[in-house]
C-alpha cells in the first residue's frame, strides 16, 4: 500500500511532493495541572521552525 502512495506522489506533482517533505508533524506531551493526566497535541510544522514550536 505505501509504494502504490510513495508513486502516486511522484507522478502527479514533484514540486507539491518536494515542498511536502519540509513539513514534520510534531507531537507534544502536556500534563493536565487539574487531573496530573496527560494529553498529546500534535501540529504540522515547517522544518526549519521545529525548536521554535518545542520551545514554546
């Protein structure tokens, strides 16, 4: 299944896959200060602004 997507994405449009592969997506673990539980929030985020996004 994933080398039918890994094609699909080289045949339809390289400049949309290159820019593609700048984005990571990025998942934070937060601790709730109400229950002590935790809860995980992910986002999309440019490549070069990861340790920006972390550091918030």
């Amino acid at each position: 299944m994933a080398k039918a997507a890994k094609t699909a994405i080289k045949t339809k449009d390289q400049k949309a896959a290159a820019e593609a592969k700048n984005w990571t997506k990025v998942i934070r673990t937060i601790r709730s200060p109400k229950t002590g539980a935790y809860t995980f929030k992910e986002a999309m985020v440019h490549k070069d602004k990861i340790k920006e996004h972390l550091g918030q």
